[in-house]
C-alpha cells in the first residue's frame, strides 16, 4: 500500500472546508431559532451575515481546490496554463 501525501492534504483541506461550512450552518440555525440566547451578539443580523460569509470563503476554497487541483492532473507542466508563455 502507498502513500499518496498529494490525494491526503487535498481531502484534509476539503474536509476542513466542508467542516468549516457545517459548523456556520448550526451558528446561523441557532441564531434564527434562539436570537436572544445570543447574549454577546447584540447585532443577531450581523452575526449571521459573519456566518454567510464564512460559507461563502470556504465554498469558494472548495472550487478552487477542485478546479485546480483534484479535477487536474498531478503534474504542474500538464496543465494548459502551465504551457503557455506567460509561465515560462
């Protein structure tokens, strides 16, 4: 059995990003559902848009981890990018 470092960091930082995503998602339900539970978040609405965009920076995170890494192939000089000119 071998050890692919490469396919391991990649769904690290997939499961992190994801993890991430589910931990927003309870802050933002216990917000809608116990906002005056939330005694050191005065500005509920702006607690939830804090949450929104950790979604939204970590579902960008996904994209580009997929684009650019996990839906490409291993090598760097196999990518297109890589062959034009403004890389070399």
């Amino acid at each position: 059995m071998s050890c692919d470092i490469r396919s391991i960091l990649l769904d690290g930082l997939r499961a992190e990003a994801k993890g991430n995503i589910a931990k927003a998602k309870a802050n933002v339900e216990v917000y809608l559902h116990q906002p005056v539970g939330i005694g050191e978040h005065p500005d509920v609405l702006g607690a939830i848009q804090e949450q929104l965009d950790i979604i939204a920076h970590e579902e960008e995170r996904i994209e580009v981890l997929e684009k650019h890494f996990i839906n490409h192939p291993n090598h760097p000089t196999e990518y297109p990018e890589y062959k034009s000119q403004e890389f070399r």
